[in-house]
C-alpha cells in the first residue's frame, strides 16, 4: 500500500520522465550515503538500497538492480559506480558527477591523513600495536568474503571447478590475474550463449520492509528520463572529455620524467588496474600486493594488510588501499626534499587514474544499457568471473595468512610451480590468537566487522604496550 508521499509525488511528477526531487535534497543525500560506505560493497550497496529505495523510494527494485547487474559487468569498484548510474538518472551528468565523487571523497581524506600518520610514526610502539591489530582483523574479514562470496558463486559443479582452477593457476603457477578474470569471461560467455542453466546469474535486494518497490511507483516512475535515451553523439563527446581527463596527466608525466620515474610507475600501473579490476577489490588486491611488494618495492609485505586495514576502516571503497600504496612508493622513492608533498601528490594521482574511469565507463555505457536486460551470453560471463573470484580470494586470504602468521617465509620452486613457504619457527603466537579471535567474533559471534576491526585494534595496542615490543 502506497503512503501519502509516494501518491503526492506520482501525482505531481510528469508522467513520462520528470521528477520533483530538488538537486539539493539529493545532495544530502549522497553525502549521507557517503558518510555511511562502510563495511565493502556488499555493505555500500545495501546502504544504498535502503536509502534510495526503502526510505526515499526514489528508484524502484527492479531499476536499482538493472543498474547495479550493469555495474558488476564493469572493471572497477561497483558500489561507487552504482552511485554514479544512480545519480545520473536522477539529475543527469551533474548528479553522477556529485554522486561518485563523494562517494569517494571522505575516504581519500580520512586515508591521506592514516597515511601521514603511518609515515612519520610507523615504527613506534603505539601505532605497530593499531597495525598489528588491524591485519588479524583484516585476515578474518577476507576470509568471510571468500565465504560470503563462495555460497552465492557455488551454486554447481562448474562453478566450482571455475573456482578451483582459478585457484590454482594464481597460487601454484603466479598466472595473472588479468588472463582468469578473461578465461573465466570467456568460459562464462560461451555457457550463457548455449543456455546452459550452469552459467545463470541471480540475486538481489529485498525491502526491508519484505515488499519490493515497483518502478512505476517510485519516484522517477517506470520510464526511461529523456536524458537517459542513447545519445551517440553525447556519449562520444562525454567520452572524449574524460579520455582527455584521465590520460592526459599519464601521458605528461611519462614524457616529461621517463617511465622510470616513480610517478610515471605510478601512474602507469595504475591506470592500468583501472582497465582490469574485475571481480572487487579483494579479488585484484593479490595482483596489486604482488607487483607494489615484489616487482616495484614500494611496500613491505606486512605493509599492504596495514594499508587494506586502514581502507577496512574508513568510508569508501576498499580499493581506495591503492591511495597507500601510490603514497609509501612516492615517500620512498620520488626523492627530493619533501618526501610528504610528493607522497601527497601520488596519492591524488593515485586516485584520480583509479576513479576517473568509473565515470567514463557509466556516462558511455548506461544510456545504452537495455540492449543488454536479458542477454544471457553477458550473464554468463559475469557468473563464470564471479566463480574464479573466490578462487583469487582464496589466494589473497592465504597469501595475508603467511604474513599476518608468520615471520619469515623461504622461496620453493619445483614441477614447474613457484611458491613462498613459512618457517614454522617463526610462527607468530600473539598473531595466532589474535586471528583465531577474530575469526571466532565474525563467523560465530556475528560481530560487526567495525567492531571486530575496533576491538583487534586495541587488542594489538595492549599488546603491544605491555609486551614493551614497540
């Protein structure tokens, strides 16, 4: 049964494509939603969903999830495209522009300042506690997406046997990720295309309430807004602007520092995860992880859970961890006098290579998003990518478990398979429990996961305070 408001506003909106939401209503209401982005995208989405569609009924269930299906096809994070697409329905390019951009901005703030901290203070005792705390937590809550994530991608045998193959190839062989998330898309798309019910993609978000909000009875209505029609000629020319945006410092920086300059890596490496980040952040974090540790030594190994803990705490989305990784590689490697500015600066050139394309994917596609409703070979692929992530999230799991849990590992090769293996000798005992406790809050207790990240926080601080370690 419709309440008052809902039967006001469709009496008073046009019938085919208007609205009466102010554009400044609607800027409450993003920084709301980005005040609240905690918990992942799963955590992002359902905030969304309960303010846009639970308590404004602004876009009905079926119109929300159209577009977050859309956004899950896309490289990059889905939460804040989500509210990209939905902005940009509601009050045109302005709207998502607004939208994705606070959606992203008070996590950048809050992990500048974290990254501030972590530089000039790392190493004493207080703030090692708060890190040492954070990565037990941040293990347990990896491990929940790998379960949270395999009960709704396990849904039949070659699901699972996408999974375990993906498994594999990343842990045993170090094949890129790039190269599964395409075998998985390309596996998938060819199950969907021959309407095998194996390859079939579904769930959604249900009202709060236990009743779904029909589009008709929103407040955008069941039609499509005039500005939301293909366009060819607008897509082109958005599309041309923010090429121009995103590029542009890429391109000046490799011509004028070479691509050896840590800014011009940067940069690069960067824009380059922005073109292949399927899956989430957890599914890419490894290949990240791999290449900031191993290939360009901007990080530590430990360092990577602490950025990822710092990104665990704070608003936004959880690949806003690359923001930390550009950081600590510029602080130790731009030199100069001023290690902080230049850590600063690769921190916004950090983002801005990540973000920008999230805009440049929703402006030239969603117009043109219907086509794609029901085409089962695009559903397919997307089930098959969903699959090989929790077999790369398995891998991140036991690649943070080996360095949350242990103090040194030692490099084994043989069979054609390259791997790092722990001394058990230096198993981490404070570590151990830690862990162990917050796996017990998460999957047993059901904590929060700001709780549990809170709490193992300042576990790690007592810990450290009394041990004398710091």
């Amino acid at each position: 049964m419709q309440d008052r408001a809902t039967v006001a506003i469709a009496a008073e909106k046009p019938a085919a494509t208007g609205h009466n939401i102010p554009f400044g209503e609607a800027l409450k209401v993003w920084l709301r939603v980005a005040g609240l982005s905690f918990g992942g995208p799963a955590g992002q989405i359902a905030v969304m969903h309960r303010i846009l569609v639970d308590e404004k009924r602004w876009i009905g269930e079926s119109r929300f999830l159209h577009a977050l299906n859309y956004c899950m096809l896309l490289p990059g994070p889905e939460a804040q495209q989500l509210a990209v697409y939905l902005g940009w329905l509601l009050h045109k390019t302005r709207g998502g522009v607004v939208a994705g951009t606070l959606f992203v901005l008070p996590g950048f703030l809050a992990i500048l300042a974290l990254s501030y901290i972590y530089a000039a203070f790392g190493n004493v005792g207080l703030v090692e506690g708060l890190f040492f705390g954070l990565k037990a937590a941040v293990l347990a809550i990896v491990l929940q997406a790998v379960n949270r994530i395999g009960k709704r991608a396990m849904k039949n045998r070659a699901m699972v046997a996408i999974a375990a193959i993906a498994f594999v190839a990343i842990f045993f062989f170090g094949v890129p990720f790039p190269l599964i998330i395409l075998g998985a898309a390309l596996i998938g798309f060819l199950g969907g295309r021959a309407e095998s019910p194996s390859f079939r993609l579904g769930g959604g978000h249900r009202s709060e309430q236990g009743s779904l909000l029909a589009d008709k009875d929103s407040a955008l209505g069941e039609h499509t807004p005039a500005h939301a029609q293909p366009d060819l000629a607008w897509s082109l020319r958005i599309s041309a602007i923010l090429l121009l945006l995103w590029l542009s410092p890429v391109v000046l920086l490799v011509v004028s520092l070479g691509p050896d300059n840590v800014f011009s890596q940067i940069a690069l490496f960067f824009t380059q995860m922005a073109v292949v980040t399927f899956g989430g952040a957890y599914a890419v974090l490894a290949y990240v992880a791999q290449a900031a540790v191993q290939h360009y030594g901007w990080l530590q190994p430990g360092e990577m859970l602490d950025g990822l803990g710092m990104a665990e705490t704070t608003p936004g989305p959880l690949i806003q961890v690359v923001q930390f990784v550009g950081f600590m590689g510029a602080y130790r490697h731009a030199g100069g006098p001023n290690p902080m500015l230049a850590a600063t600066l690769a921190a916004i050139l950090t983002t801005w290579v990540t973000f920008v394309p999230c805009f440049l994917w929703i402006f030239l596609g969603a117009p043109f998003i219907e086509t794609l409703r029901d085409n089962k070979a695009l559903t397919g692929a997307m089930a098959a990518i969903t699959a090989a992530v929790v077999g790369v999230i398995l891998n991140l799991a036991i690649w943070f478990a080996l360095h949350v849990l242990f103090d040194q590992l030692t490099p084994w090769a043989g069979y054609g398979i390259s791997m790092e293996l722990p001394l058990w000798r230096t198993l981490n005992a404070p570590a151990l429990v830690l862990t162990l406790t917050a796996i017990l809050a998460i999957f047993w207790l059901q904590a929060r996961m700001l709780t549990t990240l809170v709490l193992c926080s300042a576990a790690g601080v007592i810990w450290f305070l009394v041990s004398g370690s710091g």
